[in-house]
C-alpha cells in the first residue's frame, strides 16, 4: 500500500512560525505536483473551523488544507483543545467534544489518544505523497517529554525528518537552536536534520559566521534563512500581531478583543479597503469613536462578558447602540447582546448573567455543540445594512448555546447578529457593509475596489511559497523527504 513521506517542522517556541513555514511547504510540494496534505497530531488554539462533514477541527491546518489545494478533514488535526480557563480545556477528538479537563488530568490521559492519531496519519498516509507536519511549541519542554504525542514523540512514531526553527526576531536564535538540541536525547538528536532561521530582516550575510558555529555545535546544516514575510493568511491564534488597537481610517470598525476571543480572523476582509482600520479593542480608552462595532465569537461567553461589564467596555457599547451605531455580534458576541445567558449545565464553568439586553431573546448552553456549515440569501434586513438582502451568504456555526432563532442574520434597530463564522467573507458582504459605513459619513465609496477573499488567498499563498522557496535550500529539503530518519 502506498504511503506518504513525511517532513516536520517543530520549533524553538511557540510563536516561532511553523504554522506559515507548513502551509509554505505545502504549497511548494503541490507547485511541484505532489499531492501533499497537513498534519498535527494535537492543537491549542480557540480559532477552530467546521469542516463539510461538521466536524471541528483548528484553523491552522485548515489553511495549510487550503495551500496544499485540499478540502479541510478532521484527519489532519485529530485533536483540539480550546482553552476554557488558565488550566483547562475543552477536548476535542476527531472533530467532536468529550468533554472539558483539567491540564493535569489531560497529561494522564493523552497517551489514549495514541491509536487516534496513528489512524487518522496512516488515512491521510495512503493517499498522499507528502505529509507536512506541524509541531507544537517545542520539543525541548523536558517535563512534557515522557508522554509527547505532538512533537518528537510523534516524530518517532511516524519517522519523520525533523527540521527546526527559531525565531530570529524575538533574538537569541543561536541559544533557542543550540539550547533546544542540547535537551534532546541522542536519538532524537538524529532526527533533526536541519535548521531554520525565521522572520529575519537585514543582510544574510551578516549571519554566515553565527551559521558556521551552529553547524559546529549542532552538526547539521542550516536550511535557510527565511526573511521576515507580510502576507495576510490567517494566523493560528491570538498571538497575532493583528489584534492590536490601531489608527483609526475614514472609515472606524471597533472589534472588542475579549479575553477568550476566538476565530477574530472572521474579520480580516474588513482590513483590506483602502480607507478602513480594523482595529481590536481591549481597553476603554481605545474605544473612540467607530463607525462599527463588533463583538466577537469567544470560547468563556459568560465570563467575557463579565470581563466587558468590569472594564466599563460594556457600557461604552451601549452608548454608542443608543447613538445609532451599528453593533453586530457573531457566536458569542451576538450571544451577549441578548437577555440572559444560562449555562445549567457547566459547559463553560456554570452560572448564568444577565445580557447587554439588545436583542430579546435568552441563550442557554446544553451540552451538545452545533458544528455545521451553512448557505443561503440574506434576508429581511432595513436600516444602514439594508442592502445585504438578496446576498449570498457561505460560512460554519460552531457553539454550545441555543438562542431560540433560525435567522442567519438577526436585526434589532441597528443591532444585528449572527451564529455564522466566515459571513463576511462571502459575496462582497463586506464591501456592502463599508460602502453603507461611508454613505451614512457623507463619503464616496470607490466601489470598483471590490475585494474576492479566496482569491487573494490563494495569491497570498502563492507569494508564501515563492519567498520560503528563495529562502530555503529546496534540494536539501528534498533530500530529507527523501532520504526520512
């Protein structure tokens, strides 16, 4: 039976890159004409996708899905865990929830997950050439290392080659690469084949001599040295530099960066008009005076907005809702604009609290999550967004909460919300939104600058590929896929 060669990136840190340095690979292989697919065996992030079979599975691999030209499957990220607290999480195997577990608890209980794992890589295995895997934060953690199932202990399960990366940027990258060698037992010393510099700016050639006195130290080559790159691919989770405050543009689209915010690259579309900030508000001096205001999905809906409520956030919605601003909720953010939300059951800790009161109906969790896709035409819309009716629309509902309506979009005055992750990517639903945020301004909207959000995907993916392949040595690359450990 056929099976796949496989190649892993791990890293020094988190944050180090390998997610774009992955989906990098994989649209390389696929230029070249392998058939190539993501893999990662055990992902934390709260930006989570729900694939055509309504499953759940993490963001990362689901853009490296798109890179390698694949529909997104449950097979290349068998487990997620969504952080639901500081030392505990929501697990999720094979694209549905078993349940929330402590940290410590989970530690005992992954190595179950083994037999998981091995399936869902040996399925993508047999019908593929080429598997890139993704490693999560670093192998060099030797208090985790005796029960890893997502770095080296995968690696040796799988024989992979492993190539490691460090983050020039954050400094020290020589110490990250050397020091994480050193911690590694000599077999697993063995199958680090090379190393990689990420997100350098400047001369290479500045770095020749430190790259010599790695190779001594480390004895393998360096792979290349990959510049610091500005393409805009959805990032893995909040570490992104994109949740930042801002300047404000022409056009002001407030997103509130709650503490537990999940999938805020629904709202990347938004940043793409000349004119608009996007910008992601975490405290009430940031606040200002935007033209829309968002409240985000979250993975801790009730204690966010208790958070919201303690910062004065809440209130300053409220203002602006009553001044006639636009607020448009999505998950868990539509959730808070209701009555009340009840969770009997502790799905996300117990407790129920009063909403912001924008909407009248009331959410309560129950311990089944609806994990689906959805389509159809917007409808039964007035006031400034009277103009998406009649819209196509394409996303994923993905929460725990049932708030009594069907409505793909519901509208209260100038409130509105919605259930459905990826909503304003589809069918210039965001170029309809700014051109009605600009009309309400007495402005000009230019509207021959339309925006088609899978195809500058796909050319973003195109530009990641052409600057990792520059910057990599491609033959050595191929001959550690081919040659494994």
């Amino acid at each position: 039976m056929k099976k796949a060669k496989p190649i892993m990136i791990q890293g020094t840190m988190s944050n180090a890159g390998k997610s774009l340095l992955c989906a990098a690979l994989c649209r390389i292989f696929k230029q070249d004409g392998y058939r190539v697919a993501p893999f990662k065996s055990q992902n934390m992030a709260l930006n989570s996708f729900i694939t055509e079979d309504g499953l759940e599975m993490g963001r990362a691999q689901v853009v490296q899905a798109e890179a390698a030209g694949l529909s997104p499957s449950v097979l290349m990220n068998p487990i997620l865990l969504k952080p639901t607290t500081d030392v505990g999480s929501q697990v999720i195997v094979c694209g549905k929830a078993i349940g929330n577990m402590r940290a410590a608890d989970y530690f005992k209980y992954k190595k179950q997950l083994v037999p998981t794992i091995m399936e869902a890589y040996d399925a993508l295995a047999a019908e593929n050439d080429v598997i890139v895997i993704e490693g999560a934060g670093s192998p060099a953690e030797i208090n985790l290392k005796a029960d890893d199932i997502v770095n080296m202990g995968l690696a040796k399960m799988v024989r992979a080659p492993v190539l490691l990366v460090g983050d020039i940027d954050r400094g020290g990258v020589f110490a990250q690469l050397y020091g994480t060698v050193a911690l590694l037992s000599e077999e697993e010393r063995k199958m680090v084949k090379a190393t990689l510099i990420n997100k350098f700016r400047g001369d290479v050639s500045i770095l020749a001599p430190g790259l010599d006195m790695l190779y001594d130290l480390v004895k393998v080559p360096c792979a290349g040295v990959v510049p610091y790159l500005h393409v805009e691919i959805d990032d893995e989770d909040s570490l992104s530099e994109r949740l930042r405050a801002g300047a404000r543009g022409q056009i002001d689209v407030a997103v509130i960066s709650l503490p537990h915010i999940s999938n805020f690259t629904d709202f990347s579309p938004f940043s793409h008009f000349s004119g608009v900030s996007l910008r992601y508000i975490k405290r009430l001096s940031d606040f200002g005076a935007p033209d829309l205001v968002i409240l985000p999905g979250t993975k801790s809906t009730i204690a966010d907005l208790k958070w919201m409520r303690q910062s004065g956030l809440e209130a300053e919605v409220l203002k602006a809702a009553a001044r006639g601003v636009p607020v448009f909720g999505i998950c868990g953010g539509f959730q808070m604009l209701g009555k009340r939300i009840s969770d009997p059951q502790a799905v996300e800790g117990g407790g129920e609290i009063c909403g912001m009161g924008l909407f009248p109906f009331e959410t309560v969790f129950g311990a089944e999550k609806t994990r689906t896709q959805t389509a159809g035409t917007l409808s039964g819309l007035d006031g400034i967004f009277a103009d998406l009716c009649g819209r196509r629309y394409r996303g994923y509902e993905i929460h725990m909460g049932q708030s009594g309506t069907q409505t793909a979009v519901l509208q209260n005055g100038n409130v509105y919300g919605s259930y459905i992750h990826g909503l304003f990517d589809e069918d210039g639903i965001a170029a309809c939104m700014v051109e009605a945020l600009y009309r309400a301004r007495g402005l000009t909207f230019d509207a021959s600058a339309g925006f088609d959000a899978r195809a500058f995907r796909e050319s973003q993916y195109d530009e990641l590929a052409s600057a990792v392949r520059a910057a990599l040595d491609m033959d050595m690359i191929y001959s550690i896929l081919e040659g494994g450990v």
